[in-house]
C-alpha cells in the first residue's frame, strides 16, 4: 500500500464521515480536534516510524491529507 493511501486510511477510520481527499482547513476550521491530532501523531508515528516534535506540531502541517503527508515525507528524510 502506497503511503498516501495508508495515511488516508488513517485519516478514515479516525472520521469517516469527512472526505479527506477534498477537505482543508482541517485544523483552521476546527475539523480536527487536538485529541485527534494526538491520536494522528501516534498513529503516524507508528505507521510511517517517524517522531513527529512539538516544532511540527503546527495548524498548517495537519490542514490538509496532502500537508500531512508533506510533513511526513519531511520527516523521513531527516
């Protein structure tokens, strides 16, 4: 499974009710809730093997499927 689709499927089972595909302003537009962002950076970390630091933890890296993801190709490379 691609990575994208293993974090869309992360994303899914946390709300399947939001489209996580078109939908941003995760955060901006309180979608996300901060319990779900440390639900995420678990469920990232575990997933991908990253540490996701408080420097990370920024509305703009959790606004979007696609800015996670960002954040996470980012992280791998470090």
């Amino acid at each position: 499974m691609a990575q994208m689709d293993k974090l869309m499927e992360i994303l899914t089972d946390l709300h399947p009710e939001i489209d996580f595909e078109t939908q941003d302003g995760l955060m901006d537009k309180a979608i996300l809730d901060s319990m779900d962002i440390v639900h995420l950076v678990t469920e990232i970390g575990d997933e991908f093997d990253v540490t996701i630091s408080a420097k990370d933890l920024l509305p703009e890296n959790f606004n979007s499927a696609q800015a996670i993801f960002e954040m996470i190709e980012r992280l791998e490379e470090e």
